[in-house]
C-alpha cells in the first residue's frame, strides 16, 4: 500500500495537488514574519523541485509574456553589482535577495484551470485574522510580545505588516463585494474591521499614508450595489471622511505619531540650513537627509546609478555624515541605484502589473495582484518595501500570479471562484 502510494504515477497524479497547498501554506504565513514565510515558501519550493511539478509545468510560466521583466529585474540587480559602491557589503544582502522570486515561480506553475486561487488568498486572510487578533491581545498586554513594538502579533516589524494589513482589508472588501450570502458578507466586513484595528494600532506613518490613499477603493466595494453614481460618490466622500476621523479619534498611537511628525517637521525647519535641507543628519525627519543625499547622487549618476546596495557608502563619499543602506522610498532607491536604466527595467515590471491587475480586476487574482501591487507602491513612496523581507516576498507572490494570469478557471460555484465577476 505505502509502495504504491509513492509509485512514480501516483506522485505524478498529486504533486499539483501538493504544490497547490504548499502554496496556500505559503500564503497563510505571510502575515507572521520572515522566517514563517521563507520556512513556507522554501517547503513549496522544494516540493515544486522534487516532484517534478517545475518540469511538467514549465509552459505555464516559460512562454508567458509576464515573466520577462523579472527576469530583467534579477538581471540588473546582479549586474549592478558591478558598479556598486558597496558591492560586498549591502550589494551583496540585496542581491542574494534574488531567490525570493522563486517563490513567485512555483505560483506562476500552478495550473488555475484546475486550481481556484481563492484557496490562496482565504489562506492569507486566515492567516492575516491570527496574527492580527495575536496582535491586539498584546496591545492589551493579554499576550506574550515577540517583538520591540507593540501590537505586531508574531511580525517582528510594522511597516511591512501595514502594507500587509491595507491588502488584507482591500482583499476582504473584494470578497464582500462578489459574493451575495449574508452570513459571508458579515465575515469579510468582520475581517476588514479587524484589520484597520491592527493598522492603527501600529505606528507606520507608511501604513497610515497607504490608508490615506487606498480606504476609498474599500469603501467603494460598499457603495457600489447604490445605483445613483452622484450618491455613490457622496457617500465614499462620507465614508472616507468617517474612517480617517475613526483612526485619529480611536487610536492613540495614530495621533500620537501624527503629532511627533508635526513637532518633528517645525524642529527640523527652525535648524540650521545645513540640517534643515538634510545636508547634514538629524535624528528629528531622517527621511529629509536620505531624500537630499539621494537627489544629490540621482544628479551625480543619472544614467546607472550608484549600484546595488551602493546609496548608503556613495552618500558618505559624496559628503554625507552617515550611511544608511537605503532612501526609503522605492522610486528613490530604483533611480540612485540604477539610475534611468533602472527605472526602465522596475516601471516596466510595474506597468505589467498594474495593466494585467486593472484589466482582470473583476477576478479575484486580478484584483489580488492589483491590490498587491498598489500596496507596495502606495508604502513605497516613504519606505523601501521592494528590498525589505515582507515587501520583496508580497512583489514575488504578486508576480507569479500575474505569470498565471492568462489561465482562466473552468470551475465555479455559488461560493468563492477565480472566475466569479463583480456584480454590475
């Protein structure tokens, strides 16, 4: 019996079964942190590898069009090494970053004409729900912390989980907007409701900004059944004004931050010139001494940058006090890295996603890699998600769904479908 379960036929027949819920496992351990992810995704892999799945499938993700501007990111981060400032150094971390997007290849060759990509993406709500109850619980003290900052759950940072936390609530609200059953529409709102009480209990500005930007895409889910389209604009506005209200009204680490930025902003302005403009490190906005040094080197090295992992060794040689790996900000840290190449090769791979996102947005996996996507960029604009563990982890996943993206579910069913569309 245990001979011919493991028969070379047999394996074949599950192996996709197998690679399937090794990628769901994947996806539930997003939201706990970076080694429950890496432990994750390397299983898949792995899996993927010795089955035999990454041969047999090799045409869902080889002859997809999607697939090429990874390729020519990974590409580029490995050349830039040739001229980085740093190449042993931060040059080396970012670039042995590389095999996260393995984990995006084991997606990309996943049949989803046999396989529905909700199961993937119920495991990251699922898994998004614990963490976040986890989290709120040692907010209250009523849990062990496992990290410096309160309210994280098993996440060792909180700018990342933010970024996972505003796709957790645009993912849910899609969810509540395809599906008619009462008792489901209560448990996506529950979920959403959840996880705007973990962001804002969190103190990433970076989350409070993507919230900023993003809520009014979730209240529209809300809206949307209201056939007047001036009335549905009045109450997204409504809507809007009540949850940005709710998060300063409710939470105190939300006002607390934003009220340090405040302070911070008129310290760092009534400093000397030098300080002022970020010439010289402050420890009052950082963020406007990364910004000047990046301006200054994006001058400097317009055409390939300062290469991989080179921003923070080519600040102090240009006259900067103080390296620091990166500018926090992920159109920043393309352009003075790899100057406008870079820019090319990451706004390609950007475009293709966005473009597929949009364009499939009524399907759960298109509005997953469109959420996925504006979440890294939207986080992006203040931080470096892109080389950070949790962020470079979502960019591949994101990836490799949009690889499988041209597949299209032959199944449905009056529950969860990749093929179900958004109610006219």
């Amino acid at each position: 019996m245990t001979t011919q379960f493991f028969s070379l036929n047999n394996l074949k027949r599950i192996s996709p079964d197998i690679v399937y819920y090794s990628g769901c496992l994947m996806f539930f351990a997003m939201p706990f942190g970076t080694s429950p992810f890496l432990i994750a995704g390397s299983l898949a892999f792995f899996i993927w590898l010795i089955t035999g799945e990454f041969y047999r499938s090799r045409s869902l993700y080889l002859k997809s069009s999607r697939f090429l501007p990874v390729l020519a990111v990974v590409a580029l981060v490995w050349i830039g090494l040739l001229w980085s400032a740093d190449p042993s150094g931060v040059g080396k971390k970012y670039a042995g970053k590389s095999y996260y997007w393995l984990f995006g290849l084991v997606l990309a060759g996943i049949d989803f004409k046999k396989f529905k990509p909700d199961g993937l993406f119920l495991s990251y709500l699922g898994g998004l729900f614990l963490n976040a109850l986890f989290g709120q619980l040692q907010y209250f003290k009523l849990f062990p912390e496992f990290s410096k900052w309160a309210g994280t759950g098993f996440y060792s940072g909180y700018n990342s989980l933010a970024m996972l936390l505003i796709l957790g609530m645009l993912a849910a609200s899609f969810y509540y907007m395809t599906n008619t059953r009462k008792g489901l529409k209560i448990l996506f709102t529950t979920l959403v409701g959840i996880y705007f009480l973990q962001l804002i209990l969190l103190p990433g500005r970076a989350g409070y900004l993507s919230l900023l930007v993003l809520s009014p895409l979730i209240i529209y889910a809300y809206v949307k059944s209201i056939k007047s389209h001036v009335t549905r604009i009045l109450m997204v506005i409504l809507f809007y004004i009540l949850v940005l209200a709710s998060a300063y009204a409710v939470s105190p680490v939300v006002r607390g931050r934003v009220h340090e930025l405040i302070v911070k902003l008129k310290n760092q302005s009534s400093q000397s010139s030098e300080i002022a403009n970020g010439a010289v490190y402050s420890g009052l906005v950082d963020r406007v001494y990364m910004w000047h040094w990046a301006g200054h080197l994006i001058r400097s090295h317009p055409v390939l940058g300062v290469g991989t992992g080179g921003y923070g060794q080519a600040v102090l040689a240009a006259g900067g006090d103080r390296a620091i790996a990166h500018p926090h900000s992920n159109i920043l840290h393309v352009a003075v890295s790899f100057g406008v190449l870079g820019l090319m090769v990451y706004g390609w791979l950007f475009v293709m996603l966005l473009k597929s996102g949009w364009q499939n947005r009524t399907e759960a996996i298109g509005f997953f890699i469109l959420s996925g996507t504006l979440s890294i960029l939207i986080g992006g604009l203040v931080d470096t998600p892109i080389v950070d563990a949790g962020g470079a982890f979502l960019l591949s996943v994101t990836a490799g769904l949009c690889s499988a993206l041209h597949q299209k579910s032959k199944k449905s069913d009056q529950g969860f479908s990749a093929s179900r569309q958004m109610p006219a």
